[in-house]
C-alpha cells in the first residue's frame, strides 16, 4: 500500500511537472513572437507649434481678391512648393502604374462620378488648383495656378465653390439656383494669415465630400471622420491618439502616398516607421507582423485582415 502511495506521488508530480513545461514552452513561444516586433505603444509625441507667425509677415498684411493672388504671396517664402505639387497626383489627377498603366482622373472612366470630361467645373471644384474650367487648356506649368489654401486653411472659412472650377467664391452668389442659400466670398487675407499643417478636416474637404454630397461616393469616408470618438476610429479618435491622416499617409514634398491603383494588399516588411518613400504606412508598419501577444492569434494574422 506505501508503495503504491509513493508511486502515485511521483506520478503526479511528473504529470504538474509537465504542465508547467508545456505552459512554459507555449508562453516562450508566444514571448518570443513578440521579441523582434513589439506593437506600437501610440504617438506620445507633442504638438509643437508653427515657428513662424504669418499674420506678422508683410506679403500676407495686404487684401487678396482672389487665391492666385495668395498663391503669389505664399510663393515669394515658399520658392518651391507649386513646384513640388506639380509632380503629385493630387495636381495632375494622372498616373502611371508599375505595368506601364496610364490612369487617374484625367484617364479613366469611374463607378460612380463616370468622367472629368464635359464637367470639368463641378469636378474640378476638388482639385488642388485654380481655374481648371474645360473651355479652355489648363496651364499646369504656372505656379500661381496651384492652391496652397485648400490644404493648409486652418480656419475652417476656407471653401471652394461647388462650380468653380477650383475657385472659392469672390462675390455673393446663391447656389443651388433658386434655393436661397447665399456662397459668401472668404476672407482670404485672414486665411492666408492663419495657415498650417494639413488635417482631418482640410483633407476631408474634398475626400468626405467627393460626388457632391458628404459620405456619396466613398463609403468609408464622411464627415464623422472630422472629430471622430474612439468607437468609430480608435486612431483618429479626437480625445485619443488624435491621429491626422498624414500620420499614415507620410508625406514629403508635398507628395501624398496613397493609391487606390495600386493598394498595398499584404504588407511583408512589418514594422518600417519612417516608411520607405512613397509607401503608405500599414497596420503592420506600426504592430509588426505578429501583433498579439497569443502566438495561435498571429497564426490568423498571415490570413485575416486587421480591420476583420
């Protein structure tokens, strides 16, 4: 009976023995997963203000008609930035994809707004210029032609009028026709005094609104996005991270990285912050590879996407 006793003891103790082994080993593996790429712990970085007041600058203490005028006054300081845009999609709505592709607004027929052609006024209303009206040539060589306001506005006056051709409106006009709602002409001088860093908001002036009507032709875009709670974008949530969209969509140059073209469908580099230029961060550029701490739960991650 003592005998049978003893080897019922020793027999346990080899059975917790490797319970705790096999735990041991599936907590290594799980910690080791996490060794090379830890998640992101968020941005904890704080705003530092602009080091230059524009109101106090001499070129912008003048009353501006109309926004090419700002855009010549920007341009005395900022020798190269029409330059820079110049070379982006957002002034060229043109693109040539990696197979040798021409696309782009310019190029394509779309699901939804079907083409530029034959209403370039309304359609242009969104682009990064001025002027671009379909009766005539758009020079896109001439710098004053570029709009520095629609993406650096910070005062939230600043907007383009919806048949425009780019332009805001310099004098009273009511529109729709018949509706009695009254477009007043911005005040472009304070504008022009009180710019910054791009924003939810200035992005989403064309984004949330493209079609004509805020969220019609992106459904995953709209203006909730402006001010948004942790529930509806825990990155973007304006209490929390308060993330602006150029925290992903990196930008250098003036150049916006970004395609619907040509989207990143799997991400093989893991974390890459700084990301490579003209690459648009991933979840992957900020978690890693093997974002949960549960080694079996990364095992979905090669097949599921994030969001799911």
């Amino acid at each position: 009976m003592q005998q049978k006793r003893i080897s019922f003891l020793v027999g346990s103790i080899v059975v917790v023995a490797l319970l705790f082994l096999t735990a041991g080993l599936v907590w290594y593996d799980s910690a080791a997963a996490q060794t090379d790429e830890e998640p992101a712990k968020g941005n904890d970085d704080v705003y530092t203000p602009s080091t230059a007041d524009h109101t106090q600058f001499e070129v912008l203490q003048q009353p501006f008609k109309t926004g090419p005028e700002v855009t010549a006054a920007c341009l005395e300081c900022h020798t190269e930035a029409a330059k820079q845009v110049m070379e982006t999609p957002h002034w060229n709505w043109s693109l040539q994809t990696e197979n040798g592709e021409v696309v782009g607004k310019q190029n394509v027929i779309n699901n939804y707004c079907v083409a530029l052609s034959s209403n370039e006024p309304r359609c242009t209303s969104c682009h990064a210029g001025y002027g671009w009206n379909g009766n005539e040539p758009f020079d896109f060589t001439k710098e004053t032609n570029v709009d520095c306001l629609v993406c650096h506005d910070t005062t939230g006056q600043y907007k383009k009028f919806p048949a425009g051709s780019g332009h805001p409106v310099y004098e009273e006009k009511e529109f729709p026709p018949g509706s009695g709602k009254i477009w007043y002409p911005p005040n472009l001088t304070e504008i022009a005094q009180n710019v910054g860093a791009t924003s939810r908001a200035t992005c989403g002036a064309c984004h949330f609104y493209g079609g004509g009507g805020d969220g019609v032709k992106h459904g995953d875009l709209d203006s909730s996005m402006t001010n948004p709670s942790r529930d509806l974008d825990v990155h973007m949530d304006a209490e929390g991270l308060d993330f602006a969209c150029t925290e992903c969509h990196v930008t250098e140059g003036h150049k916006v990285p970004g395609s619907r073209y040509e989207m990143t469908a799997v991400d093989t580099h893991g974390l890459d912050l700084p990301v490579r230029e003209g690459d648009v961060a991933t979840c992957e550029s900020c978690h890693g590879l093997t974002p949960m701490q549960d080694a079996k739960l990364n095992d979905h991650v090669d097949k599921i996407a994030c969001q799911t």
